[in-house]
C-alpha cells in the first residue's frame, strides 16, 4: 500500500469546478480529480494559518489553543515520523519556504528523505546586493527578496511549483512499483504573490493597462473594481498552473496503474480571500468561509466504488488525515490526537463529529456545526478585565515564524498538560485580537446560518443556536484542554 499527498497552499474552494460548476477558473484536471475521488463538500480548516495547520497535520490535534505559528515541539507526536518509525517510508518534495525558518524547522527532519526547492515569495533564496527592478505595481507587502527572487526565475521550467512536481514525479517513477510509502507533494501556490509564466493568463485575456497587480495587502479592499478584477485573474492564472500540476499527478497513477494500491489525498491549509466581504488575503478579518471552508479531494484504493462520489460529512483534514494515513498503513494513533480517521466517511458518509474547532491563536474561537458557524469574540469580565485583551503561549520551542518572541523574560514553568507527556512547559503573555471589519466589530459574536445565508450576509441572532454552538464550543475546547484564560476570553465557564 502507498499514499501521496499532494497539498497547496491557500487553493479557493469556491473557484474550482468541482465545488463551482460555473466558475472562471480553468481547471480540468480538478474535474478529472473529482470523478476518480471522493470529493468532501463539508471540509473545515483547524488551526490557522500555515504552520500551525502543518503542526495539526503531523500531530492529529488542533494547537492553536496553546499556541501560535511555530516548529513540531519535542511533546508532539509526528505521523510522518511514526509511519518512517513502523518501517514506511516517507518523502518530502516542497517548495513551502517556512519549513526553514525558525518557526518551522523541526518538520522535515521527521521524513525518511525531503527536498526543497527555494524562491518563493520573500524567500531569501538568492544573494544580490543591487536593488532588483521593479515595474510600476500595485503590492500590499512588496518585500525586496520577492522582486529579486522573481529574476532569476524566469521560465516555467525554472518555477519553485514546477521543479517541486518535478520532484514528484520522479519519486513516482523511481519507486511506483515499492510499497509502504507515503510521498507528500507540497506547493507554496497558490499562495500571493500571484506569479507564473505568462502561458497561464492566455486563459483570463483582459483589457486592463494598470499597475501591476499580483500581491493584495492584508487590508480592506481600496483598490478599484478594475483592480480587484486583475488579481482575480492573475490568482485564477496561478490556480490553473496549480491545476495542471495536478494533471502530472492523475498522469503517473494512470501511467504506472497506481489506483488498485496507492491512496490519493488533495488538500489546502486554507482559502483567500479576493475582495469578498470587502477584504483582501487572511489573518486580520473574521474566518468567512471564502478562507476557511476548504476544498478537500481522497481516491482510497479500499473503497474504489466510491469514485465520483460526495461526502456530507463534517471533516477537518487538517487534523484527520493523521489517524487516516495511520489506519491506512495498519498502524493506530496515540491518544492525543483528536482528529478521526475518514475511513467510514469515505465507505458511506458515516458522521465522524458534530462540530469542528478551529481559529487563530490569540484571536476569536470559532465553531461550526456544518450548517451554522459562530465566530466567538473575546470579552473582557467584571473578575479580570484584561481577559478579553491577553492571553499566554505554552511551548517548549519558543520561536516564530522568523525569530523570537517577546516577552520570554515573563515566561514561567507551567505544569504539563494532558497532550505534552508529562513535560511541563514555559508560559509567557502575548498579546491578542478579535478580527474586525467595517461591517463585524471585533467585540461582536457573529452567528451566520450556512444553509440559507451560504454567502455570510447577514449574521443571525437566533438566540437557540447561539446556546448551542457555545456548548459545542466549550465542549471541544475542554477535548483540548485549553487554557483557564481561553474560556475566561470567550465568556465559557470552566468546568471538569
């Protein structure tokens, strides 16, 4: 038995053909992905936004209670590491540059072998000391490395996606005829900023003349409709690149007649938004289902009956497809993961849970049941007023996405926690916020009926609900064992 995944980052569920019948995007080979898999209609992300989905993924369990963006700390179990450790062997191929930062460096070390291609985004990849030349350009971040970086990578042939799949596929051919192995295809695309060979925007022809624009800020929307409609376009351009990556996987397993023993997994950490409730990008605004409800593709070799077929069940493969690989490869997952295997999702929508956690640290606790969501928002209360404005990190592995946090001269010994293995870990304060709008304040729990508000206009103040879903919320959060100060932010009593 084999499996490989194959994951982008930031892929829009509501622009592929499978999820949006009449979208512009142009992509047939999610198509053809659809009508070999399972596709999940009701998939949820876990914790947000890249690193900590990757922690879920090797560790089953969410962490974003706990802590923010960060590397595997030496408490957390490792999927990759346990099936390489039960005699499966495991590949990394990735162009993802966060793995190599301070606040990710302890996950691909977990892999039998890995390769990682370099250039992506602000990744410091390429030494020039002379400014690079940058056109005229509408760029919300605008990072020097990016401008440098895209020089010298000038072809397709040359593009960090392609020599990632390249990486793949050559994987494929070398070891299609192995078994036990597990080979993770993952592609920082498509992530902003939104660049690829012009081969791909043939699909998306316009007569816009502006500024260049293929890298919205993390803000409200300023830019003109003109504006937002081309990067639109330049995101759907890259979604097609991604699309035909996609094609080169379905080719090898028809090439190499892998479908009667080899799993398929196709997934995201997240969505994007693009102009959508008026915003741009992720992180700063409330979790709308444009970057939260998530595409999510799985062909089991177990179940091949099940092509083509959907599933109504409520997933978060962020942290299920841990138990999922492990159960596919004979083995068990250990008592802290909190994720559930699909197996019986994918052999007859069996439900798995009620209700899904999932959120940013520091930041608004958000819950869903499938047909509503409630995006909790911190608040303060008349015991300890700060409640709704801090909270504290518990790590073992006190770093962030490029260095070091704040505030480690506050940290004390905490005792351990039911997840660490009798580890105690250090605390320290960070600050924290409640993602805000125009229209959201960020002191606002905001209630919104899925079924027949999909497009999250109007929230409703269905006080029934409401009650509900907090239960649902308290009840997952103590599943986890957050925090004292986690419920105190969110109004919830603590209780055993």
């Amino acid at each position: 038995m084999k499996a490989v995944v194959l994951m982008y980052d930031s892929l829009n569920r509501h622009l592929l053909p499978p999820y949006a019948p009449q979208t512009f995007v142009h992509a047939p080979n999610f198509a053809r992905l659809a009508e070999r898999s399972v596709t999940f209609d009701k998939s949820y992300v876990c914790s947000m936004p890249c690193m900590p989905a990757r922690r879920d993924f090797h560790t089953g369990r969410p962490n974003f209670l706990h802590s923010g963006w960060g590397p595997l700390e030496p408490f957390d179990d490792s999927m990759p590491q346990m099936l390489r450790d039960a005699g499966v062997y495991t590949h990394l191929a990735t162009d993802h540059y966060h793995y190599f930062e301070d606040g990710g460096a302890t996950y691909h070390n977990r892999y039998s072998s890995y390769q990682a291609f370099r250039g992506q985004e602000g990744d410091p990849a390429v030494g020039q000391v002379a400014d690079p030349v940058v056109p005229d350009h509408i760029n919300g971040k605008g990072r020097r490395q990016d401008w440098v970086n895209r020089a010298h990578f000038k072809t397709d042939s040359a593009h960090p996606q392609t020599l990632t799949l390249d990486a793949g596929v050559e994987f494929l051919d070398r070891n299609h005829d192995q078994d036990r192995c597990m080979l993770q295809i993952e592609t920082f695309d498509p992530h902003e900023p939104f660049t690829c060979d012009p081969k791909y925007r043939e699909h998306y022809p316009s007569d816009y003349d502006g500024p260049l624009f293929d890298w919205p800020g993390y803000h409200p929307v300023k830019e003109t409709p003109e504006q937002v409609e081309e990067a639109r376009r330049n995101y759907a351009a890259l979604m097609t690149k991604c699309d035909e990556s996609l094609g080169r996987i379905l080719d090898a397993f028809d090439r190499y007649d892998l479908w009667p023993d080899t799993m398929l997994i196709v997934w995201t950490d997240h969505g994007f938004m693009l102009g959508e409730h008026n915003c741009w990008a992720k992180n700063w605004m409330p979790l709308f289902e444009e970057v939260s409800h998530t595409p999510f593709f799985v062909y089991d070799p177990r179940h091949p009956d099940a092509a083509g077929q959907r599933r109504s069940a409520l997933v978060q493969p962020a942290i299920d497809l841990a138990p999922t690989l492990l159960n596919f490869f004979g083995l068990e997952a250990t008592p802290r993961m909190l994720g559930h295997d699909l197996n019986p999702v994918l052999q007859n929508d069996h439900a798995v849970r009620d209700s899904a956690i999932f959120g940013y640290f520091a930041n608004r606790i958000n819950v869903t049941d499938g047909q509503h969501v409630l995006y909790s928002a911190a608040r303060a209360n008349a015991s300890r007023p700060e409640a709704g404005e801090h909270c504290y990190r518990y790590t073992l592995m006190p770093t962030t996405m490029r260095g070091f946090p704040g505030n480690l001269d506050q940290a004390t010994l905490h005792p351990p926690f039911s997840f660490t293995q009798d580890m105690p870990v250090l605390r320290f304060p960070v600050g924290s916020m409640s993602a805000a709008t125009a229209d959201h304040p960020a002191d606002a729990d905001l209630l919104f009926d899925l079924e027949n508000d999909p497009d999250q206009t109007t929230p409703t103040e269905d006080a029934a609900v409401r009650d509900q879903m907090r239960e649902h919320l308290a009840d997952l959060m103590k599943t986890c064992d957050a925090p004292p100060e986690q419920f105190e932010r969110m109004g919830l009593p603590i209780t055993t």
